[in-house]
C-alpha cells in the first residue's frame, strides 16, 4: 500500500499559515529593529545554535519549508552568496517543517553550502513574525536588522548583493 505525503504536507502549510495568521502582535520585526536571540537547533546535530553567536558578522536570516517552490530557486542563490563573501557573512536558513524527514529530502536534492537550522517549535518564527514562505531577513554586524523579503524574486538579487557589499564594508 502506497501512502501519500499530501496529507502531511498540507498540515504542515496550515500549521504555517495559521501561525502566520495568529501572529499579528506589534513585535514584529522590521528594518532597524534588533534581530531576536532566537534558540535554534543546528539541523544535522541539533545542537544549540542561538543567532546571537553570529553577532559581528553580517548575518542573512531565510525561513524555509520543503514544501515552498521558491526556496529550492533560493537555495542555489544563498550558496552562490556564501562562497563570495565567505566569513564576512553567515548564511542561517531556518526550516519550518513539522517532520525533519521532509527537509532532508529537499536539502538532498537542492544541497546547501550554509548553515542549516530547524525551529522545531516554531517560536523564532513566530518571534520574526515570519509573513510569507520564503522571508529573509539582512542582519548587519551589530544585530540590527537592515532589509526584509517576503518570498523569492531573483530580479531582487543584486540589489542584494550591493546591500551586503554595503554591510561587510562597515565596521
């Protein structure tokens, strides 16, 4: 007997956007607000992976979920960034997933050269009032958010590029 992922996949998206509904509170973070000290867990060994560790560096913040098409156009995209800027930027893609099983299947077919975490409860994203799959999210070295993008445009992509070029050349 065969059994579907649909169903899985589907409470995962409602599980999203109901959460998306539900966080309508003033906190959300938007451009010079502080980036919140959210508790992640690294996704291939679950250790502790608080973004505070990145403070310093320029930091690109993506929320993603195997479900969401756009995030397997982003993904080349965000390794292409890592390799040119290397240590000048930490690169934290934070999956949102109800079943990790799902992610390790999209990160074997789409692999990432950057870190990899997983919100298993939610609770950074609620924190970055995550809007739309995929967001990200441009943390200059002092944790102040600096440029947020709801979804995947590669039309939007050297506009990126020029921001972080501006943000590693601050000290």
């Amino acid at each position: 007997m065969k059994v579907s992922a649909f169903p899985g996949k589907m409470l995962s998206i409602a599980v999203v956007f109901g959460m998306i509904w539900v966080s309508t509170d003033s906190s959300a973070i938007e451009v010079d607000k502080p980036v919140p000290n959210c508790a992640l867990a690294a996704f291939d060994t679950r250790s502790s992976l608080p973004l505070e560790r990145y403070r310093g560096k320029v930091l690109f913040v993506d929320f993603w979920a195997s479900w969401c098409g756009p995030c397997v156009k982003s993904f080349p995209y965000f390794n292409q960034l890592q390799r040119e800027f290397g240590d000048d930027l930490a690169v934290v893609a934070v999956n949102l997933d109800e079943n990790a099983a799902d992610a390790e299947q999209f990160l074997q077919q789409v692999p990432a050269q950057f870190q990899i975490a997983y919100d298993a409860e939610q609770q950074c994203a609620r924190q970055f009032d995550v809007k739309a799959m995929p967001s990200s999210y441009l943390i200059d070295r002092q944790g102040k958010v600096r440029y947020v993008r709801l979804g995947y445009r590669s039309g939007e992509n050297e506009e990126i590029g020029g921001l972080l070029k501006t943000l590693i050349a601050e000290h």
